[in-house]
C-alpha cells in the first residue's frame, strides 16, 4: 500500500451489526457479511467506517490483539470489499486529505503500485474537473472512479499536469509558486493515486499519452465520450433512468405547450380512410425513402404542409396523470413514439415558398391541429433558411424548414442520466417518421445533421434552457419522375 494513503468506508456506504460477532456492510454496488469476527477484525472494521487508517496500521493493530492468521484474513476481507467497490482512498498531507479516490462500479481494483521517481505523468483530455458541493471533483469517462480534492492544493497540483511533471516537478513547482512544501513521497502517492483514477498516465519520451496513438482513442471528442459514458450504464454510479427527481417538489410541464401567438392558420386534416388505401406499401415506402435536395418550380402547398404535419406529429390524445397507476405527468399519443410518452419535440415551421403559406416562422399546435404565426420574413428566418441551404448544400434556399426544438424539462423532470439521450432518439425517430410520410406523399425530405440553436432562439425568443432546436428536417415539393 502506497505510504500516506489512508483507506476507509465510502461515505455512502454503512456498517452495521449483524448477529453475534458478525458485520455486514452495505453500499451502492453490493453487500459484503463476515462472520465469527475477533475483537481484533472487528474493532478494524470499526475504525474503517469511523475515519479509516493505513492498511499497515490495521494489520499490525489485528497482529497485535489476534495474531498473524487473522492479520491475513483482513486482507483478504479488504480485497474483497475493493473489488465490491466498498471503500474509498486519501492521501493525507499534514493531517489533511489532498485527495480522496472512491470507485464508480463493481470490480474497479485501486492499484496500489507506487509510480516512479523519474517517470512523466500528464493529465489525460478527457479528464475534466468539476464543483459538487463544497468540494472539486475530477473524473473521465475512461475511468470508473472518481477522484475528489478536498481544497485548493488538489486542485493546484492538478492544474501542473496540463504539462508532463514527474514527482520531482511537482515538489519543484510548488517552492517556486511560494505553496506550502510539498513531500517527494507525497507527490509520488498523488500522482499513483491520480493514475489509478485514470485521470492521468505516463507519457513517452514525446510527452506523449498512451491515448494519443490509439486510434480509436483519437476519434473521440470530449464531449461526445463523456455523453456516452455518463448516459449509459457501465461506468458511473449516478442516479439514472425514471427516477422522478422533481416529484413533488417541482410541477411538470403539461404535454402541450401553451399558445404563444394569436394570429392562426387553420391547416388542412386529411382522410386518414382513404390514405390507407390509397398509400404505397411501407415496404415499398422503405425501399424508395431517399434525402431530396432539388425541387418542382412549383412549391409545396399550405394543403401538402398540413397533411404532412397530421400524419406525423399531431396530438391523437392525452392521458391525464394518475398517481396511483404511476403516471406523475400528462402525457400524449402522437404518430411517432417518445421516450416516456413524455413528447419533448416542438415543431416551428420555418417557409421561404409554399402556395397559400406566407414566408415566415410558425409554431405547430399539434391538438387542434393549426399554425400559429410567430414572425414574417425576420433576419433571423433569413438566416436559418440560409443556414439549411448551406447544411444541406442545396442549390438555392429549401422551401420550408421544419425545425424540432425540445421542452427539456418535459424529460429531466422524470429522467436522470438519460434525459437529453432520450432527446435525441425522439429527433431520430421522428426523422423517420417524416421520411416515411413525406415519400409516401410524394414529397422531397431531407434531415439535418446540425443547426444553430442561438439563432432559433433569437429566431423565436425562448430561453435557451428551457426550449431549443436539437434538428431541422428540410421540406419541398419533388419533381416529378420522368418516364
């Protein structure tokens, strides 16, 4: 065990009696029992969970009051509640934690092999640092432990690895920023119990990182491996899935959103009868669906618009909450499916042409089935067309823009860990959706893989965490197939 490394019971984790000279532990990932304890395993399991001590302290502690047999047997009992994810590690500096390792999942092994003297450590790009509580806490989604700094001098000693340092460097480092003396012992358990948080490694001669050549390493952004990490299961312990977090506490969104304009559009409603027997086979529709980027001279219609609209993202009805079948918030059945019934995705049709529509931004009512106009040909409206033109790379502006925005709290009012994920399968499978209907109509769709979310909200004048696009679907008129 590394000198000046302390262990313990993780906080959320309790000791508790469990018969005669019997102990069980429980914590977020398992349950660990011993039985026919010795004063000695006893009173040092007491002290793990009262503050915890070095292992070496422990073992010579049960050494001393029960012999060597049970010195053993305490670490085998602290190997099996590491790799159960039960305890947690410090290492103490002046009678004051510099850091505090705790794992994240079942099988996370602390390694407890000291680094050397003259080896480079660096700190990885996908190590990031963050405030929880009163404290700093630095993670990666590469690793399935957590590393918290308890003040400043962590957090100090960290901000130095942006640069390869060994543990002479940092002892270096800190008599020349006047900080307070720094141990070359010290700075060599920091930086093993740092590597062992895998929020750092050692660099070639280089000051290259292990994940700088791998290839698979190099493709992924920060951004989109700490997504993935945290919004499936795997690699954290956070609270995820319908957990309900604000139940009680803050009042859900209703499953429509309230009117933001008076000026109304009524929209044509289609026979869904006579759709179904005049529509293309969905196989058929599958194997013709295709991104179209040029139009008909001719323009898409207001009556085209609305059928599309009804067949795609109309409210077919709304069920009311009911707390005792656990339904804590209004939700609503509508031609595509979402995460939780919860349906997050507002609609804003956004038209350069379309023959009885004028140019301008509208937001889709999805029960009475109308538009609502919100702005004419604005700026703004200019320059999210051109924006579609551009992502689209089509030859002049798109006749109509349908851009998705979603209610976040629609989603994070029920979901943890999972709610912006949940966001983007419900843009995907509307895609679809409107792929589906616009081939079966005869109509040229094209999705988006980006838009400008600041210009939709200046566009529309949403708070930006509350509302905001996350997809634009592209709409027009085809040209017809020659024969």
């Amino acid at each position: 065990m590394i000198r000046g490394v302390t262990l313990s019971l993780r906080e959320d984790a309790s000791l508790v009696e469990a018969g005669e000279n019997a102990l069980a532990i429980t914590g977020p990932h398992a349950r660990f029992r011993m039985n026919a304890l010795t004063p000695g395993l006893h009173a040092a399991w007491r002290q793990l969970a009262a503050g915890g001590a070095s292992e070496e302290d422990l073992g010579d502690r049960v050494f001393a009051t029960d012999g060597l047999v049970e010195r053993a047997l305490l670490r085998v009992q602290l190997q099996r509640c590491d790799t159960l994810g039960l305890l947690q590690y410090a290492l103490v500096a002046d009678a004051r934690p510099l850091a505090i390792f705790v794992p994240m999942r079942r099988g996370f092994h602390f390694s407890a092999e000291s680094v050397g003297l003259d080896a480079r450590f660096r700190l990885s790009r996908f190590a990031y640092c963050r405030r929880v509580g009163q404290t700093l806490m630095i993670e990666s989604p590469l690793s399935a432990a957590r590393t918290i700094l308890p003040d400043g001098t962590g957090a100090a000693l960290l901000a130095e690895l942006a640069t390869p340092r060994t543990s002479r460097d940092l002892c270096a480092r800190t008599q020349t920023t006047n900080r307070a003396e720094l141990h070359e012992e010290t700075a060599q358990a920091l930086l093993t119990l740092l590597s062992g948080a895998g929020v750092i490694a050692e660099v070639d001669g280089d000051g290259r990182l292990r994940e700088d050549l791998d290839p698979a390493l190099v493709q992924w952004e920060f951004h989109d491996l700490l997504f993935h990490s945290r919004s499936r299961l795997g690699r954290h312990e956070y609270a995820f899935g319908g957990v309900f977090p604000f139940l009680g506490q803050i009042p859900p969104l209703p499953a429509v959103k309230p009117s933001i304009s008076s000026e109304i559009v009524p929209l044509h409603k289609p026979d869904l009868a006579l759709l179904e027997q005049r529509d293309p086979s969905l196989s058929s529709v599958l194997e013709s669906r295709a991104s179209v980027r040029e139009y008909d001279t001719v323009p898409i219609s207001d009556r085209e618009v609305g059928e599309f609209l009804y067949r795609t993202a109309r409210v077919r009805h709304i069920r009311e909450p009911d707390a005792s079948r656990g339904w804590h918030y209004q939700a609503s059945s509508r031609p595509y499916p979402s995460g939780g019934a919860a349906h997050d995705l507002e609609l804003y049709v956004t038209v350069d042409r379309c023959t009885g529509l004028a140019s301008g931004i509208y937001h889709y009512d999805p029960v009475p089935h109308q538009l609502r106009r919100l702005a004419g040909r604005t700026a703004s409206v200019e320059r999210l067309l051109r924006d579609a033109q551009h992502a689209a790379a089509l030859p002049s502006l798109p006749q109509v823009v349908i851009i998705l925005a979603s209610r976040f709290q629609r989603l994070s009012w029920k979901y943890r860990g999972m709610a912006y994920a949940t966001t983007l399968k419900n843009v995907g499978v509307l895609y679809q959706t409107m792929y589906l209907v616009a081939t079966a109509m005869g109509l040229a769709p094209c999705a988006l893989g980006g838009g400008d979310s600041a210009l939709f909200v200046e566009a529309v004048g949403t708070n930006s965490l509350e509302e905001s696009s996350v997809g634009e679907f592209i709409l027009g008129s085809a040209r017809p197939q020659r024969t």
